[in-house]
C-alpha cells in the first residue's frame, strides 16, 4: 500500500506540474514541461550520473565523517560533566552562525576539490547527530543507573552495557535527519567553488539557460536523497531492535 501511495503521490505531483505549465503558459527556459525535463535527463543521462556519482561520494564521506564525530562528541559529553558544562553551550552557539556563511571559506581552506564538500557536510550534519545521541546516553531511567552502581558497574561497564544501547534509537533519529541535510551541505559547498557534482552542472546549465537539465539535476539529487533516507531509515529501525532487545535481556 505504501509503494502505490508513493507512486499516486508522484503522478500526482506531476499531474500538478503539468497544470501549471498549461495554465501559466510559462515559456520553456522558465518552467520546462515534466516531458521536457524527462527528454533532458535521458539525453544528458550518462553526464547527470558522473557528476551524481561525485555529489553521493561527497554526501557518504560526510555523513560518515559527521556520525563519527558527532558518537564521539556525545560520548565525551557524558563521560565528563566539565567538558558537557563548557561544551554544549559552545555547540548551541554554533548553530547560531550559518552553515552557508562558511561555504567561501571553506573552499578557500580546503580547495576546489571535494574536501571543502564534505566539510560542509560534516558540519551540517555535526550538530543533530551529536545532540540527538547526547540527548539518548542522558536520558536514561535512574533506576538502571542505580541499580548498576549498586551491582558495582564501573561507568564505561554502564556506558557500554545501558547507555549507549538506550540510546541507540535517538541515534537513529539523528542519522534520519542527517541523511537529510548531507546532500544540501555538499550542493551548497559545489555551489560555491567546484568542477563536479550535481550542484555544479545545476551552475552550468543555469548559466545556459537550460531550465530543463537543471530541474533533471534537481530531481535527481532528490532520489539520491530519498534513497539514502531510506537506507539510513532501516539502518534506525536496526538499531531500534537492537535496543529493544537488549532492554528485554536487561542490562
């Protein structure tokens, strides 16, 4: 039920799409026809795939990156209160700066290359990963945390044992939206500076004023997007079974 709801909601969508081309009457190099843009992607296929192939490299260095950065983030910040009292604040304030703002930069530090690109995903994604699984490690019944430390559980016995397995599901939650914001942190950063990826070829064709490969290049980093969504989202609900059973199994 859920495939044929997805494929309504696309026929739908196109549906609507088509509507407004009629209606408005808007010229091609404004708003190109679903046809349209389906000639394009199929005619420039095999350019939009070399350069989605850079952009899905980029997304996957850095959402990887991210995830291990912001677990051991977390685990840092429950381990030790002095480094959560000083910490945690500075994260808040970060996001206060945005993300965007740092793109010039980071193409100036680390190059026109895909470095500076996952950078920016990294940092994107940084903050919801850290904050989702600190929020998870934290938020733990006290009576397990007693009851271990009466049993004599030493705090990494605890960390291992009841806490991270508690927290897995907020840190599957973390990772959903992280799937989420990665492909925007790298588009961003090839929009900026960049001789590859999705986000530059979206440049290019704007420049040429070939509104129907840029929606192709859009639509596609959108599959790339909903693709990886849904992988990281059986990855969550792995991690949310583990969990469950190892609350049933006890600590």
């Amino acid at each position: 039920m859920r495939k044929l709801d997805f494929l309504l909601a696309i026929l739908l969508g196109l549906g609507i799409w088509q509507v407004l081309v009629v209606i408005t009457g808007a010229p091609h190099f404004i708003l190109p026809s679903p046809w349209r843009v389906a000639k394009a992607a199929y005619f420039s296929r095999a350019l939009i795939a070399e350069n989605a192939l850079v952009t899905i490299t980029e997304v996957v260095l850095g959402l990887l990156l991210g995830t291990l950065l912001g677990m051991a983030t977390a685990l840092q910040l429950t381990l030790f209160k002095t480094a959560e009292r000083l910490m945690l604040p500075i994260l808040v304030f970060t996001q206060a700066v945005p993300v965007f703002a740092l793109a010039p930069l980071l193409t100036l530090w680390f190059g026109y290359g895909m470095g500076s690109k996952v950078v920016m995903a990294v940092l994107i994604i940084y903050f919801p990963v850290t904050s989702a699984f600190h929020d998870g490690l934290t938020r733990i019944d006290r009576g397990y945390l007693d009851l271990a430390k009466t049993m004599g559980g030493a705090r990494m016995q605890i960390l291992r044992h009841i806490r991270i397995p508690a927290a897995l599901p907020s840190l599957g939650s973390g990772l959903k939206l992280a799937a989420v914001y990665a492909p925007i942190g790298a588009v961003i950063g090839e929009w900026v500076g960049a001789s590859k990826g999705l986000g530059y070829l979206m440049l290019l064709a704007n420049g040429r004023a070939k509104t129907d490969l840029m929606f192709a290049c859009l639509i596609a980093l959108a599959c790339l997007t909903v693709i990886l969504h849904s992988l990281v989202g059986l990855l969550a609900k792995r991690l949310t079974a583990y969990a469950q059973g190892e609350t049933r199994s006890g600590p």
